[in-house]
C-alpha cells in the first residue's frame, strides 16, 4: 500500500453522529453478538490538536541533513500519540538551483503516560505537550511543546516553543455519539487474519492468516489482477496495528513504522459502514482509495472490518478485503 502521508488538514474533522451497528448484511454474513469489550484508558481524553504554526525542531547534531516541524498530533483511545511531522532536506552546496529541497511528511508514535485534559505526558521521558484554555469542544488554545524524538536514519530533535506559544485547534473527544459501536469500534486493534474477496474481471475468494500482506498481493497477482512493482513493494510488509478513533481518524500502522492515514465519515442512513478520505486523493492503490467503504461487525468480541472499493483500468472488478481484528490492549 502506499504510505498515504499524514497532513494536518485532516486532523480536525466535522463530527458525524455514530448509530447503532446493524446485523444486516455484515462482513462474511456472520451474526453479530452482544461483545464485551473493556473501555481504553484514554477513552474520555483521545483528541485530536493541529498547530497554526508549525513547532520547528532543533537537531542535537549540526551535520544534520534534514530539518523537522510538527504540524499537529493525536492522542488514540489506547494512549498512542502520533506526531503529524513535516521533514525536509536541507540543500547543500552541490544541489542545483533548480532542485527544490524534498519534503515529506512522518508519523512519529510514541506512548502517552498521562493526560488531564490539558497537561499531556509522554512515557520514556519524551517531554510533554500543554493545552490552554480548552474546553471539550473545538477551540483554539495557546500550546506549549517541549518534547525530543530520537527519529530512525533522522536523527535526534528537540521541539520546544515554551518561550513562544502556539495557538491550536484542538478537537477532544470523545464527539461522536456514544454508542455501543463507538465503545467496542474506537480504539487499538491487531489483525488475526483477512479475506481477499475480488469479483469481475478478477476473481478470488480466499481466507489467509496473520498480518502479512504480501500473499494477499501474489494471490491477486496469480488469479490476473495487475499492479505496478511499486505497489508491489507497498504490499510487501506486515500492518501491526489499526486504529480508529472517536476524533474520525482510521489509521493502519506497519510494522515498518509506516502509516496509511485517512479520515471517516459514516454513511448517512447506514448503521455500520463508514467511508474514508485518505490525506491525497491520487494516493492509494487497487484495494485502498479516496471513497473506499468500510462495514464493520462484532462477534464474540472480535470485529469483522470489510473494505470494499471498485478497481478500474485495463481490468474491473470489485475488491474486498475483510480483516479479522482483536482488540491490541
């Protein structure tokens, strides 16, 4: 899959009342059951912040080549906060006039020890992110961060604007409306195992186990479906986690460290399917775009989550992918 980067564009979403899950037509036409799944530490603190203004980093080594600014941030139901963290490389003398310097965008996780609504505090000694004047809507607040990331084949950085502050939109949750799909759908969860389901020109229908999404790519291969050998590549790591949160953020983390980043919003008049946007629309691949529909269902405590998209080109066909999901915590 391609790394759909994070944008803070995405981070403050409008908020969409949250039904009751339905049994009809749920993933795999499975009946759903009662689950009893227990509340995320961080339930009724999750939220989201964007920063007007970005918070520049400062390289503890001057022969850095990049330079990083973190543009927001969210803390998840389970206590994962994500950095939203802009990085470029910065020219050399060798660079031609004409090369604009590279940037992109990361997602830097790290775990939160506590939040107080106002006060949050990373484990590991990693700093701390304050908030104020908030309330639990969508404010605006002065922010003040004092955090340090040691960032892999980047470098190590420390954030601080204590000396000036910098005004945030901050969305805290929870906003959608509690349910009990809000409860036992928002928070941390590991696949066990997926189906890839296609149908048109295109033809599978097959269960694998695991995380690995690499046989789900050379089985759509085998059976006719075309790809790129970049997305070839993108299909070749495993997802750790995927994560939905209450603040309308879907994310699957890979093992790599890698993110897919996309907002929600549940379809109107349908209790159990929700739609994604991701970051870029030109982003995404055969089975994850702008638009892609997500149903989801319980049983026995576990969630059924289908993806379902339409694939065009040389070939068309439907394409599903149906992950079997446990709660990660």
């Amino acid at each position: 899959m391609k790394n759909f980067l994070l944008s803070a564009s995405v981070l403050v979403m409008a908020i969409v009342g949250l039904p009751a899950c339905s049994n009809d037509d749920s993933p795999n036409k499975e009946e759903e059951t009662a689950v009893n799944l227990p509340t995320p530490k961080f339930a009724d603190q999750a939220f989201t912040a964007v920063f007007n203004e970005p918070i520049l980093g400062k390289p503890e080594s001057l022969s850095s080549k990049y330079s990083l600014a973190i543009h927001g941030l969210t803390l998840t139901e389970d206590g994962d906060v994500f950095f939203d963290i802009k990085k470029k490389t910065i020219e050399d003398e060798t660079s031609q006039p004409s090369e604009e310097p590279k940037e992109e965008t990361i997602a830097v996780k790290f775990p939160a020890k506590s939040f107080d609504g106002k006060h949050l505090v990373l484990d590991n000694n990693a700093g701390y992110v304050e908030f104020l004047k908030t309330t639990r809507s969508i404010v605006k607040a002065d922010a003040v961060v004092n955090v340090h990331f040691s960032i892999p084949d980047v470098g190590n950085f420390v954030f601080n604007n204590e000396d000036s502050k910098a005004s945030a939109e901050v969305n805290l949750g929870p906003h959608t409306e509690s349910t009990s799909v809000t409860k036992n759908l928002c928070r941390t969860w590991k696949v066990l195992g997926s189906i890839l389901d296609l149908e048109g020109d295109v033809t599978v229908y097959k269960e694998f186990n695991g995380s690995n999404l690499k046989p789900i790519c050379d089985e759509a291969i085998r059976q006719g479906a075309t790809l790129t050998e970049d997305e070839k590549k993108q299909f070749d790591k495993s997802i750790d986690r995927v994560v939905i949160t209450q603040t309308n953020l879907f994310l699957i983390v890979y093992s790599d460290n890698t993110v897919d980043w996309a907002s929600y919003a549940w379809q109107p008049g349908s209790p159990d399917t929700f739609r994604l946007t991701f970051v870029e629309s030109s982003m995404g691949n055969k089975y994850l775009d702008d638009g892609t529909t997500v149903k989801v269902a319980f049983k026995n405590n576990l969630c059924n989550m289908k993806l379902s998209t339409n694939v065009t080109g040389d070939k068309k066909y439907k394409a599903a992918l149906t992950l079997r999901l446990q709660a990660a915590k």
